[in-house]
C-alpha cells in the first residue's frame, strides 16, 4: 500500500520524498556509470601503454627474424608473445602489407566485444639505412581489461547499491512516520555522523518513548556499529589483498624478464647448433674488433666451410646432416676459449674470431681443427659418416675497422684452400 501510493502521492511528503528519491536515484546511476567508464578507459589506456612497451622489446627479434628469412623462429616468437596475459592476438605483416603470420588466443565463435592495437613499423638497419621489413600488430581486448577492472567495478556497485539501500530506507521511515521536531532531530544527528565520518558516534534522540523512532534509534546505531566493524574488516582486506596484488606483480614481472630473456637467445642463436646467428655473429664480432684496435691487440677471423657437405644430404638425408652440423659445432667449441665467437654465417659455413691471437696461433688451432674432424667418424643411424672441413684464416691489421673487411680476406683464404683439393687450412 505504501508503495502504491508513493507512486500516486495524495500528499506533500509523499511527494517531497519522491522527488528526492528519484532525484539522488538518477545522480547515483549516473555517477556510477561515470566511474565505470573512467575505470574501463583508464584501464584500456594502461593496457595499451604495455603493448607499446612490449613492442619495443619483440620488434628487434621479430625484425632479425624476417630479415634472415626465418620463418621457424619467427612462430616461436609469435607463439611466445601470444602466452602473454594482455595479448589477444598478433600479426605480423611483410613490406608489401601480406600476412606472414598470425595468431589469435580466441576461437572465431567467440570474437571479445571489442578490440584494440598497437601497430609499429619493422625494419632492419644497414650500413646506416633503415630498410622496411613490415608491420608488427598485437592486440588486445574489452575481456582483458574487464578482468583488470572486474574487482573495481563490483566494488563501485556494491557501494553504490549499500548508498541507495540506506537512504532508500532511512526516507521511507522518515517521511513515513514524522515530519515534526524528532524527525529533524534525527536527520540533524545522522547527518553529523555523516559529515564527520565518525561512525563511533551514536545517535541519542531526547524523545525517549517506545515508538518507531526510539526503534529506528536503535537500528541506527547497531547500523553505525557493524558499519564500524565492516570498515575494521574491509581495511584489513583491503591491506590483505594488496600485499597480494604486489607479490602477483613482482611475480609477473619476473616471469617477463625471464621471457624476455629467453626471447633474446632465440632472437641471436641458430636454432640448429643454438651457435651465434650470422646477424648476431658479425654484430659481437665487430665490438670485438673495435675493443682490440683500441687496445692495439689482435683477432683473427677463422672461417670454414665443410667439404662436400651436399654430398653428405644427398646420401643419407637432412636428418644425418644436421647431426653432422652438430657434430661439428661441438668440436670447434672444445679449442676456443671464454671470449672467443663462435657462429653459424651459412648453410654449412662456420665463423671463428680469435681474440687477442696472432695468425700463427691461429693457424695452428685451425689445423688442429681440420685434424680433429678429419679423423672423426660420427655414428648415426647405422651410419659411419667422415667428413673434412676446409678453412681460411686472417688476422687484423691495425687499419682494420670493420669485421666485413676481415671477413672478405678470410674467404678469399677459404677459396684458395678449395682449389687446393680441400680438407686444408689457407693463411
């Protein structure tokens, strides 16, 4: 009956108090949503900070990868960013604007509401050019940042609803019982404990009798009570659940530089030998360069390519002949040490640079090299394969500034040692 005729108000406080009702009814709801909005776009924002941020981490690796043409490491690249909690999805595309890959942590039935990018440019820089390689474009979603802002949003309509609940509550017994001296009374003492927000304080109404008043008296003040208990627990949690949310952070954290890690070996390891890259290989082996010509000591370049190596696939397949790559990858690493450069520069063509060594020395590990593999026969499959390996060796000169320089003279040593029946080290 009460609520039909608030519906249908036959007098002014029923009036007063639906205007009011309704009043504070809409300036909540449109509060409320103003927060959820600023908490949903404040979030979004954040999200697409990391994925610039990211971006900046994967876009060298995904950069050497379609540079070397490696489309092996280039997935796993993919497939390693798309394990990431803000990813959704990636694309990656090449100069001419063709997809080269892409994936997506989603099926095509269940399309997030809606999505959102970070696009940046990919290239490769030479000899003091930026060549354009493509585009790199990982995304995010409306589910991401709804599982980000899922707690702040309960939160605010939790609040919200406990506001209007109250309120709600305390006009329909005030307007409904009185409208004398007791009501203002206990309006005036419930707004003081709202505006000091000291909810020890308890309400004392000087009309004492048994009525509804007293009771509401009374409700009030067990009200202020649990409210200062819960305020008591809700802090507790709060302080809980953020010693919580720093330990998740400082976690996640740690599992991102351990991917990041393990990103940037990929991104400089052949993923047959896991040896230095060529791209990797001449980059380390210019600072090396450099260091040496300012401390006026010496490197030497050592490269070597394995005889007949098409042979060795043609007769016993691909399989035997990265075993045979292996092989040979783990016996150079037995004559080199801690700061020597070891890389893959070919299909079968090898790179050595020998730090603070003279030709000499160098020659001499070569040949040891030659006559290591030489007289190794790897087992494989029932097979006994021998193979040889042909070598050219060069060292710095102290007008040496760049490695390609030592690199070109070292080939023209390997070609001397091919047409010298192979199986040979030229100097």
């Amino acid at each position: 009956m009460f609520f039909s005729s608030l519906r249908r108000p036959n007098n002014l406080s029923q009036k007063v108090m639906r205007v009011i009702f309704s009043i504070y009814l809409v300036v909540t709801l449109l509060i409320t949503s103003l927060q959820f909005l600023g908490e949903y776009l404040k979030t979004q924002d954040a999200i697409v900070s990391e994925l610039e941020q990211l971006e900046e981490t994967i876009r060298g690796p995904i950069a050497t990868s379609l540079w070397q043409y490696n489309q092996s490491q280039l997935n796993a690249l993919v497939s390693g960013v798309i394990q990431l909690p803000i990813i959704e999805g990636v694309d990656v595309f090449d100069e001419n604007e063709q997809l080269v890959t892409s994936k997506r942590i989603y099926e095509n039935n269940a399309t997030p509401i809606s999505l959102f990018n970070s696009t940046s440019a990919l290239h490769w820089s030479m000899n003091d050019e930026n060549i354009p390689l493509g585009t790199l474009v990982l995304y995010s979603s409306s589910d991401v940042v709804f599982e980000r802002v899922w707690f702040g949003f309960t939160l605010i309509a939790v609040t919200a609803f406990i506001k209007l609940t109250i309120l709600f509550w305390l006009f329909i017994w005030a307007f409904d019982r009185y409208l004398a001296a007791p009501l203002r009374e206990l309006m005036s003492q419930v707004d003081e404990v709202q505006k000091s927000q000291d909810v020890s304080k308890r309400i004392e109404l000087s009309n004492t009798e048994a009525n509804e008043l007293s009771r509401l008296q009374s409700h009030m003040n067990t009200m202020l009570s649990t409210i200062s208990t819960d305020r008591t627990r809700l802090i507790n949690d709060e302080q809980a659940k953020r010693d919580w949310l720093e330990d998740a952070v400082a976690k996640r954290t740690e599992d991102l530089e351990t991917l990041n890690e393990k990103l940037k070996h990929l991104a400089t390891r052949d993923s047959l030998t896991h040896v230095l890259n060529r791209g990797s290989f001449f980059e380390a082996a210019q600072q090396q360069l450099a260091l040496c010509q300012r401390q006026q000591s010496t490197v030497t370049f050592i490269l070597m390519d394995l005889d007949y190596f098409k042979r060795i696939n043609d007769t016993y397949g691909h399989y035997v002949g990265d075993k045979v790559l292996i092989h040979f990858t783990q016996t150079l690493q037995t004559f080199l040490g801690e700061s020597d450069l070891l890389g893959r520069v070919g299909g079968e063509e090898f790179a050595i640079l020998l730090i603070e060594t003279g030709l000499d020395d160098a020659f001499e590990i070569a040949d040891k090299i030659r006559q290591a593999i030489s007289d190794s026969v790897l087992h494989v499959d029932g097979h006994n394969v021998t193979y040889t390996v042909s070598l050219g060796v060069e060292s710095s000169n102290p007008e040496d500034q760049r490695i390609d320089e030592l690199f070109k003279r070292a080939d023209f040593k390997l070609y001397g040692a091919k047409g010298n029946g192979r199986d040979c080290v030229e100097k």
